[in-house]
C-alpha cells in the first residue's frame, strides 16, 4: 500500500495550491508540464514545494487535505513555516492517527 504526503505549491503569483500524492516529486513534474497537472496551476508557474509531509493512508491524506484547504491563507502560511503541525490539525478536525481505530 502506497503511503502519501501532503502538500502545498506556491505559484509565481503568490497563490497556495495543495494537494496529495504517493510520489511527490512525480506530481510536481505533472503540475509543471504535463496535461496531468492541476488545471489551476496552468500558466501559474514556476511553481516552487513549499510544504511537504508524509502523512500516510489515501484516506488519511484526503481528509487532511480537505482540512488545510479549509484554512485561511495566514494559518496556511503558518503551516509552512511549522507554527502549525499537521496533528495539530488531525485532533481539531477528528481525523484518525494513522494506525489507530476510528
């Protein structure tokens, strides 16, 4: 079973975009030049990892997903720079801890 990772880009126009993926490095390459890439970040590059953590299951990761897209551009931000940690998040919105029952 793939394990996924959370991330976040930061386009040349200042714009967050957040997304998950077992290989991350192999998404951004899609992102930056592949019709497999984000609509949203087409002709927003370059496109520069601000963010990346593993974070395990597809379901884990999608709900942590949708959680940090949720956020305001200032708590994101926070994120970045690791004032916020992503348990931190996981306890708010009561998503499980990867291996631990629902």
């Amino acid at each position: 079973m793939p394990k996924y990772s959370l991330y976040i880009v930061q386009c040349a126009d200042g714009t967050l975009y957040t997304g998950i993926a077992s290989d991350v490095a192999r998404r951004l390459k899609e992102h930056a030049g592949s019709p497999r890439g984000a609509r949203y970040l087409r002709g927003r590059g370059p496109l520069e990892l601000v963010f990346s953590e593993p974070v395990g299951s597809r379901s884990r990761a999608q709900r942590l997903e949708a959680c940090v897209k949720k956020l305001s551009r200032v708590d994101k931000l926070g994120l970045i720079a690791g004032a916020t940690q992503l348990s931190e998040l996981a306890n708010e919105d009561q998503v499980p801890v990867e291996g631990s029952s629902p």
